[in-house]
C-alpha cells in the first residue's frame, strides 16, 4: 500500500511539471480557442516546451495506474490533491504568478487534509483497506455520461460569459469545474482500466487486451482526452495556472472519491477515527474550491503608468 502512496506522489511531482510546462509553452503562443481545435494542435505541437509538458502528464497517467491498483479510491484522491502545493510552488518559481493570502490558507488546508488521509489508511489486518477491481458497466456509464455532458455545457457557458465586455477578469473557477468534470470522468475510466493490469503480468496480453476493448473505459478516455486536451489549453492560456489547475483538481478528486467509491463498491474505513480523518480532509477539500475567489484582482489592475516629465 506504501507504493502506492509513493507512486501518488510521483504522479502530483509530473502532473504539477506537465501543467507548469504547458502553461509556460501557451504564453508564447497566440491565442487559442476551442473554436479552432485544429489550429490549437498544431500550435501546441510546434512548440518542444509543450510536447515536454504533456509528455510529464502521461508518465503521471502510468503512475496513476499503479496507485489505483494498490490505493482505495477516496484515499487516492486525497492525496491526489496534494499536487497543488507543489504546483503553486512551481507556478511562481517559473511563471512568476503570486498567490494571496486566502490562497496560501486554502494551501495549508490541503497540506492538512492529506495528513488526515494519509493517517486513516490501514495495510494488512482486521479493518485492512480493500481495493475493488471492477464495477458494472452500466453504472459507469450513467455517472459519466451526464457528467460529461455537463462539463462540455459548463465550459460553453463560462465562453460566452468572458466574451461580455466590462466584465471582471475571470479566475478561472468556471473553466476549472467544467475541466475538472472531464478529468473525474478520466480518472474512473483509468481505474477500469487498471484492472486488468494483472492479465498482463500473467502473461494474458490478448486477453488483458480484449477485456479493456470490450468495456467503456478505452472509449470514455478517448473523449475526455480529446476535449480535455483542448478545453484545459485554452483555460490555461486564459488564467493563472495557481487558481486554475487547484479547482480542477479539487473537483477530479471530489468526483472521483464520491462517484467512484460508490460506483466500484469501495467501503469506507469501520473504524470510527480513520472514518472521521478521511471524512475530514474531504471536507477540507471541499473548503479549498469554496474560497476561491471568483475573479482575479491581480489581473485586473492596471499598470500603473509613469507620467512623462516635460522641461519648463
């Protein structure tokens, strides 16, 4: 079970790295939209610090395979969230965004809250964390289908509203959500498909590989990669990497440790005090999106202009 909370925070050091990149890639770039996916790839494809970034993200996919197979899914997402305070780290060493007060509180409650998961895991013994393998085909779909549907529309929705003019600059909270949806629905799918890692090992190749073929999670990664591919890179382009990438993540791992321990069966600790410390760093995920601010402040300050001196 220890490999896999080390596995987990690999996959935050190269998920923190690939955002990071990308974000630092796009500012280079002109500006992107979901309008014109086809010019956005092949402006993302030309650029080596961005095909860097995503090549981050999917070793952190590989690690994410690992930790499902030895992770209960609620603990998994707690320690998935805390990615966010090496992200914000990063996000100001090489992108030179700051952080506020209230995001820097919100960080140690996250900071807080993977030590309350972390300590309700128990290996071996009575009480020992089960790690489900599998769920119904038909549940998964009728969780992820509307929740896909909703993103697509949420992320419609926050378009149209920064195109009004006199608006607010955006934190991204909207983009976030919508993204978040995406990647919850991901992170399901990667859990199916970490199922069937064991055929591989046994030798089962063929079968590992009908098995996967057969059941909605190929299918479902192929979606949510594709839209989430272009969604996530005009968002990044559009607002801080330190406020965005934290509500996405936020609303992934929320989506996932809600949905899909319910979806694969998972049961939660029996013990009254593990059960209170995993319930209690969900809760402070949960205050983390709660606080963050809708609109940027740092963005919506001018330069502050130096008058010209002119001789007598």
């Amino acid at each position: 079970m220890w490999w896999g909370v080390a596995a987990a925070l690999m996959a935050n050091t190269l998920y923190s790295l690939g955002f990071v990149l990308e974000k630092r890639a796009l500012t280079s770039l002109p500006e992107v939209t979901i309008r014109q996916p086809a010019r956005l790839l092949r402006l993302v494809l030309g650029s080596p610090l961005w095909i860097g970034g995503s090549l981050a993200l999917a070793a952190g996919f590989g690690a994410q395979l690992v930790v499902y197979r030895t992770l209960p899914i609620a603990a998994a997402q707690g320690i998935f969230v805390s990615g966010l305070v090496l992200l914000v780290l990063l996000s100001a060493r090489l992108l030179g965004e700051e952080t506020t007060g209230r995001e820097r509180y919100a960080l140690g409650a996250i900071l807080a809250a993977l030590l309350m998961v972390v300590l309700s895991l128990k290996e071996g013994g009575a009480g020992a964390d089960t790690v489900s393998r599998s769920a119904p085909y038909p549940l998964i779909l009728l969780v992820c289908v509307p929740s896909l549907a909703c993103g697509v529309w949420l992320y419609g929705s926050a378009e149209r509203r920064t195109r009004k003019r006199h608006r607010a600059p955006t934190t991204g909270v909207e983009y976030g959500v919508a993204v978040g949806l995406l990647y919850g629905v991901s992170s399901l799918a990667i859990k199916g498909v970490s199922s069937y890692l064991p055929y591989l090992t046994n030798g089962g190749l063929g079968h590992a590989v009908a098995g996967v073929l057969r059941s909605p999670y190929p299918y479902l990664l192929l979606f949510t990669g594709a839209f989430g591919l272009v969604m996530s890179q005009a968002a990044l382009q559009r607002c801080r990497a330190s406020l965005i990438v934290p509500v996405c993540t936020t609303v992934t791992c929320l989506f996932t440790a809600v949905l899909g321990t319910l979806s694969f069966g998972e049961a939660l600790p029996h013990d009254p005090l593990r059960l209170s410390l995993r319930l209690a760093g969900t809760l402070l995920a949960v205050s983390v999106l709660l606080t963050m601010p809708k609109h940027d402040d740092q963005a919506s300050q001018p330069p502050i202009a130096t008058k010209e001196l002119t001789p007598p």
